[in-house]
C-alpha cells in the first residue's frame, strides 16, 4: 500500500447541526443527510486503500443532548444499519468492498433492538477482512481509559507487570493498530474526549467544511495534507 495513504483514519463527521441552521432545514433532515455522507465516505476511503476507519458517531457526553433528538439519533441507527444489511445481503457490488463493521462503547446502554441490529450486522459482516469499520456509539475516551482501569484491576494484575502493551489491550479499539490519521469536518479544532490514548502520535486534519457537505474532493485534499506531513513519533 502507498506510504503516503494512512492505513487507520478516525473520522469526526461533525457539523450536521449547523448545517440544518445554514439550510434552513430540521437537525433531523441534517443527520439523516450526514448519514448517507458516511455511506458515501466510506467507499471513497475503500477505494483509496485506507484499511481501517474508525468513526466518532455518539459520545457519553451526547446523551445530555434533547431527549427528542437523542432518541432519533439512536432510531436512525438502527434503522440505516438495517437498511444497510439488506443492501449488503442482495448487493454484489457492496459485498465485494469487503467491510467488517464492529460497534464499540457503552452497547449496554443502547435499547435491545438497537443491540440485536448491531449484534446482526456484525455477525454478518464477521468474515469480511478487505475494510475494518469501526463504529463509536455511547463512546468516550475517559470512559475507555478507566474501563481499561478497571478490568486491569479486576484482573488482580500486579502493578510492576502494568505496561502501555498490556494497558493497549483493555482499550476498546485493542485488535486494530493506532490511527496514523484524524480528519474532523465542521469547523472545530478539539478532539471531544474521543480515542485519547489512541491518538496521542496520529496527525489531526480539521475541515472547515460542514459534514454533510464534505466531498470526495475533501478527502483527497486531507490525504495529500497526510503525504506531507513528517511523522517521528517524538523522535
């Protein structure tokens, strides 16, 4: 694979709020738009080699959020992974992209349909291995560091055997290797307490560009910002 094409991208698809306000539109028409612009990221990603995308899609923090708007947010989840089932079940062109999709975070908090839906859609997707699609759903990167505290110490691990390897494998995101690549749309410049430990050495691209207008084009600009970039990992 080109050197130049990061093999792991987190991806923050951040701004569907502020698009509904420019378009004058619901924030629900906005996240359902955003959605469909995932969908979209996803096979331009594929399709440029990237290997693993690991996406920011609801945080800890966000439960806070409107009741209203919480509950379709959960609803339009379910109901896109269902969709998506069904596409990829009667879609060669689909099947061939070859995408392992795995959700991760607090999946106990999510309603017991929303689980069976996640539950379906990876054990259908469980052989794929040409694409990794990692889905962040009730997530936070606090959250993940003290859960990995926690079932180090339920462990009875004695604290002189505790290393950044063996802490690595608590974490949610344990089987795939850290981002080498951020890109965040919307306009914001922060991280949002997502994947902290795991990108502590990735290179961070922020788009001014609203999610649901980000482009194929877009990508591309962030990758040849990437084939830029020096990485020396503090050395």
């Amino acid at each position: 694979m080109n050197n130049s094409i990061p093999k792991h991208v987190v991806l923050f698809p951040d701004g569907n709020g502020d698009w509904a306000i420019k378009n004058r539109v619901s924030s629900w028409e906005a996240h359902k738009k955003g959605y469909e612009n995932l969908i979209n990221f996803t096979k331009w990603a594929s399709k440029r080699g990237i290997k693993i995308l690991t996406v920011f899609g609801f945080s800890t923090e966000n439960w806070g959020r409107d009741a209203k708007l919480v509950n379709f947010l959960m609803s339009l989840f379910e109901k896109k992974l269902l969709e998506n089932i069904d596409i990829y079940l009667n879609d060669p062109e689909i099947q061939k992209l070859g995408i392992k999709v795995k959700v991760f975070g607090q999946i106990d908090r999510l309603s017991n349909s929303l689980q069976k839906a996640i539950k379906k859609v990876e054990e259908i997707t469980k052989d794929n291995k040409e694409m990794y699609l990692n889905l962040a759903v009730s997530y936070g990167g606090k959250w993940d560091i003290l859960n990995a505290v926690k079932n180090i110490v339920k462990e009875g691990t004695p604290v002189e055997k505790i290393d950044e390897k063996l802490f690595e494998k608590h974490l949610s995101l344990a089987e795939f290797p850290a981002p080498d690549f951020l890109i965040r749309a919307g306009g914001q410049m922060r991280l949002s307490n997502f994947a902290m430990w795991q990108v502590a050495y990735s290179e961070l691209y922020f788009s001014p560009k609203l999610w649901p207008d980000f482009s194929e084009q877009d990508l591309d600009q962030a990758l040849a910002e990437f084939a830029t970039r020096d990485r020396r990992f503090g050395k």
